[in-house]
C-alpha cells in the first residue's frame, strides 16, 4: 500500500524552548503508507519533533504540512479537527488510570461518533483484539503489565480509524520478544490499514526491521543529517556519525 | 437456484445476500462501507440465515467495495460468531485484504475468558462483613503508623534520626509565612461574624460590652486554633499527601528504603515537626485577627468606645486560655501532617489514587480536628481550666 503520495512534509522546521534551539532547519517528507522513522542519541530532541508534529508544541519557526495543508497556520478549531485523524501511542501509554481499558479506547468514540452504544462497544472489542487484548475489556491499567498498557494505547491510538499513527519509543521499556512483537504489529498495521506511521525511537533493532525511511537528528550540530531507508544508510553514508549510531560505535572503534 | 433473499439498498451500500450454491449464502458488497456510512445491519444475515435451510457455508463477495472502516471488520466478526454458532463455514476470500489481515490480527491471541474479573453478587451481610474488616486493618493501619511516628520523634529527640533540619525549615516556610493571607482573611471574617451574632443577642439585655468576651475567649480557646487548624489541613495537609503519592507513584519511596532510609523519619518527620512548631505562631497571629474583627464590628455598630472595648478583652482572656488555645494548634498541626503522610504513603499507584489519597487526608485530618477538639472541651471541663 506503499505509495508516492506525500502525506506529512516537514518544512524548514526550527525548534526551540523559549530562546534556546533544540534543532533548527529539519526537513522531510513522508510518503503515505510507510514507516517513518525519526532517529538520534538521546536528548537530541526526537520525541521534541514529534510533540510538534502532533500539536502539542508550536515551532518557532517553520511549518508541517499534512496532505499539502499547513497544519499550524490553521485555526484552533481545524487544528483539532485535524487531529482526530492521527493516533498517537505515549511511551509508556499514558491511558487514563481511573478508565478501565474498554473505556480508554471508547472515550473518542464517544466524543467523536455518534454510534450507537452496541457498536461502539464492538469497536472497543475489535481493536483490544487487534493488540491481541480480547478479554481484558474491564481491566484497569494498573492492573496489566507495561507490555500489556502498552498496546492498550495502541488500541486508544487506534479507535477513530486514524491515518497516520504516531509512536513514541515504542519499545522503551520492553523485553526484545514483545518489543519485537510490537514491531510486527507496526508492519502488520502498516499493510492492512494502509495507514501511515511515524515512530521515534533509537532502538536499532526496530530500526532495521520496520522503518521504510529515516531521519537522524544531531544533537552537536543542533539538526538533521540526512534521510534515507537505515539499511541503505548504513551501506552507503559516508556520515561518521550516522554509522557510529547505525553500529553501535563499531565504526568508531574501527578506525 | 441464485435468487436474491435479502437486499438492503442505502443511498452509497448496497447488499444482497443470496442463495448460490445449494449450501452456499453469498454476501455481495458494493459502495462505501466507511465513514459517515452505517454499516450493514447484522439482522440481515442473520434473517437470511434463519430463512435459508442447510447453509454449510457463508461466502462474501466485494470487489464493488471503495472504502471500509473498523465498523465493517467489526460486523464481519459478527458475521463469523454468527457462523460458529450455527456450524457454518465462512469463507472469507471475497473480502478486501486489508480486511481480512485485520481479521487475522484479531484472532491471533485467543481471547482470555479467564481474565474478566467475576463480577460476583454478594449479600449485604457480606458486605458489611467486609467492610468490618476492612476498617479494623485500617485502624491497625493507622495505629502503626503512630506508633512509627511516635518512635521516630523520640529519636529525634535523642538525636538519633535521619532528620534534616533544612527540609522542616522548607516546609515551616511553605506553610506559615505563605499561609498567612489566607489565615487573616478567613479568622478575620469568623472574628466579624462572631461579634455579629453576639451583637444581636446581647444588645437585648442592654449587655453589649460583653462582645468583647465573647469574641475574645471564643477566638482564643476556640475558633482560632480550629480555622487555622482546618485552612492549614485543606492548604499543606492535601499538598503532603500528593506529593508523598507522587513520589509513591514513581518509586521514590521505594528508593529511600533501598537505601535503609526510613520515609517516616525522612518524609514525614520534617513536616510534623514543622506544623507542630509552626502553628502556635499561626495560632497566636489568628488570635489577634479575629479579635481585630470582633473589635471593628463593635466600634462600628454597638455604643462601644474602643479602649472600653480593648480593656474588656484583656480582662477577658485569661493566659491559661491563651496557651490552650496555642496548645491545640500545636496538636492539631501533629493530626494534619500525621494524616496527609499517612493517606500519601498509602497511596496507590495511579494519578487516579493519588487523587484519592488526597480526599483522604484531608476528611482524615478535619475530622481528627474537631473529633479530638471535642474531647479537650470535655477534658477542659473536667479539670476546670
């Protein structure tokens, strides 16, 4: 389902937390229907890019563009509009505590559709299924594993159909088979609703089994390196800090 | 035989469910199946299913199919429990391949029957049972609590604790020079309202200079120590037992006793020790607010001169009044401290229990106010202090 059309294009993009820069000039663009997948060291300001690509943070300068639109010289109200159609799983799930998981992902179902109570509860049950949670409707999140609360999110990222899914470390204080697993479900997401996925993580793992394409943020040079699929930037880059991340430091030591 | 058993036409879906093979009922799609659209009603199938006899197998066919969403996968899944109740086969070959990935997806983890928690019925005696027992570990609870905190003052006392002094100073902070606002405008309005009603009453019988007793004594022994008593519960206790359940919440405590730190003597011990000095100071300044508002509403209102009215008062108030009055704040101070770490330290680990915890200390801590101030008014009495 992979297609050429350009679904999210990142312009010029400055970041910044009052007047100090995180990483300025970030530009990209990602294709509908691939992984896309944001990249760095720690603290060079990834889950920063990825606060701005979901509304929560204004850039300071420059601009996302969603399906060729302007996302934040949009008015408020659009902008919320807008929002419904992605989804985003929080790093360690950020479902509502005092909400059993049935309830998490009915909340925008609630808010948003007006369906009838039996089909939105066919809904709940379909996407706890689709993360393999068939059962656990009326369980709390304090009540579930990590892994578990995890994909409980997914299933609230989920609920409204979204076009693009956005993940935050999605394998962030996981065991490598459920990370792995989750992996699979990104691909499998990917393939059958066809939407578009945007994950940031520094896993490399993950990064060489799901991202269809990549951008690297510096945190030295305060912006991107370059974008590119990971296993054709590890072949071919000549960028010594790319392929000191892509291998661990190997390329380092090598020298 | 191929004739049409059902059709159901909307303005963007269709569907017809027919006969095709002798045991074979077909399902054809065409339109939108997504969006703003409804999806098929599940009763069609199901009627379809009840008026065709010897079905073996449920097919579907939807290359006329534009655009689906989760409702659509939803009433597939219908479909097929549909099917296994009635031992049909469903062949879902005809379906979108988004679709039937999505189908595959659900059911690769079988579904946890066990792992609905029973919702069993229970008699009222049961529950009241319950509830017996769990308000006798709650007490338990809280006596042990107690008795730490008691251990854990006559270390400090001896010398011996991991006690910081600069964290009680913080909190002496926090909830004194910062607290002093909100003490002097609510005494100041309990000094006016009490001088209102006094007022009213004794003006009757011509005794109004008597005012200044009434809201000096009843300032001092009283209502002082028990507003600022409360504020001081609503304002620091509620903020301790938040921040004591944050810090649950995130391990932190579990990092002291890592570390052979007690949390009592590190966490809770600074702020008892801080309440308990700070409010007779608290105490001693409501005092003098809520006479001040006792004072402006006689001068004002009543044929009282104000050194009439002020050396009424100090006659009025006698020291031992006055130290009561402190004396209690002092204790009350120990109860909102005491129970804002208790209720913190028992927290969950939820933003949801953290909230809980919150309502807990503060009902904890009024209610330990005026519960234990009744019993100093009875053993006031007693001894004729």
């Amino acid at each position: 389902m992979k297609s050429d059309r350009i679904k999210i294009e990142i312009q010029n993009l400055t970041m910044a937390y009052g007047s100090r820069v995180v990483m300025r000039d970030i530009t990209a663009r990602i294709n509908q229907g691939s992984v896309f997948v944001i990249m760095g060291n720690s603290g060079s300001g990834k889950s920063t890019l990825l606060r701005h690509l979901i509304g929560l943070q204004c850039p300071a300068q420059g601009d996302v563009l969603y399906d060729g639109k302007s996302f934040w010289g949009m008015d408020d109200e659009s902008r919320k509009v807008q929002l419904r159609k992605y989804g985003v799983l929080f790093q360690s799930g950020a479902l509502w505590s005092s909400m059993t998981l049935a309830e998490n992902v009915a909340l925008p179902l609630i808010e948003y559709t007006d369906w009838s109570a039996v089909d939105r509860d066919d809904i709940v049950r379909l996407k706890l299924a689709l993360v393999g949670l068939s059962g656990f409707e009326d369980y709390y999140p304090a009540e579930i594993s990590g892994g578990m609360r995890k994909r409980a999110g997914l299933a609230r990222a989920m609920a409204l159909d979204p076009e693009i899914l956005f993940f935050d470390e999605p394998s962030a204080g996981l065991d490598p088979i459920t990370s792995q697993n989750l992996d699979k479900l990104i691909l499998e997401l990917r393939d059958s609703l066809g939407a578009t996925i945007v994950v940031v993580t520094h896993e490399l793992a993950s990064i060489f089994m799901i991202a269809d394409d990549s951008i690297f943020l510096d945190a030295d040079t305060k912006t991107m390196r370059v974008q590119g699929n990971p296993n054709d930037l590890l072949q071919h880059s000549s960028d010594a800090k790319l392929r000191a991340f892509l291998t661990r430091g190997a390329s380092l030591e090598a020298q | 035989m191929r004739s049409a058993i059902v059709e159901k036409v909307d303005s963007t879906l269709s569907l017809v469910v027919e006969m095709q093979a002798p045991a074979t009922l077909l399902i054809k799609l065409t339109g939108n199946v997504g969006g703003h659209n409804n999806p098929p009603s599940i009763g069609v199938v199901r009627d379809a299913l009840d008026q065709a006899t010897g079905v073996r197998l449920l097919s579907f066919e939807s290359a006329g199919v534009t655009v689906w969403d989760s409702r659509f996968v939803a009433f597939i899944r219908k479909c097929a429990d549909l099917c296994r109740k009635r031992n049909v086969e469903l062949q879902g070959d005809g379906l979108p391949e988004g679709v039937r990935r999505l189908l595959r997806l659900a059911q690769a983890v079988p579904e946890r029957t066990d792992a609905r928690p029973k919702t069993v019925k229970t008699h009222i005696l049961q529950k009241l049972g319950e509830s017996a027992i769990q308000a006798m570990l709650g007490a338990t609870e809280l006596f042990r609590f107690l008795g730490e905190n008691l251990a854990a003052l006559a270390n400090l006392l001896r010398g011996r604790t991991q006690f910081r002094w600069s964290d009680a100073l913080l909190v002496m902070q926090e909830c004194g020079p910062q607290a002093l606002g909100i003490i002097a405008m609510i005494n100041f309005l309990v000094g006016l309202i009490l001088a209102f009603v006094g007022a009213t009453e004794l003006t009757r019988f011509g005794a109004s200079i008597y005012v200044a007793d009434l809201v000096g004594i009843a300032s001092v022994r009283e209502m002082a120590c028990i507003m600022t008593g409360i504020i001081l519960c609503g304002r620091t206790g509620a903020a301790f037992a938040a921040q004591l359940g944050t810090m649950k919440v995130n391990e932190e405590i579990s990092a002291l006793e890592t570390f052979g730190i007690s949390p009592v003597e590190f966490l809770v011990l600074p702020r008892m020790v801080a309440l308990m000095l700070v409010m007779p100071f608290l105490c001693a300044f409501a005092d003098l607010i809520s006479i001040a508002g006792g004072f402006i509403v006689s001068v004002c209102m009543l044929d009282v001169s104000a050194t009439e009215y002020l050396a009424r008062t100090v006659q009025a108030i006698q020291l031992k009044s006055f130290l009561l009055g402190i004396g209690k704040g002092s204790f009350f101070g120990f109860l909102v401290a005491y129970s804002g770490c208790l209720r913190g330290i028992q927290s969950g680990y939820s933003a949801a229990d953290v909230g809980k915890a919150t309502t807990r200390a503060v009902v904890t801590g009024i209610t330990a106010i005026i519960a234990s101030d009744g019993i100093f008014a009875v053993l006031c009495h007693a001894l004729q202090i």
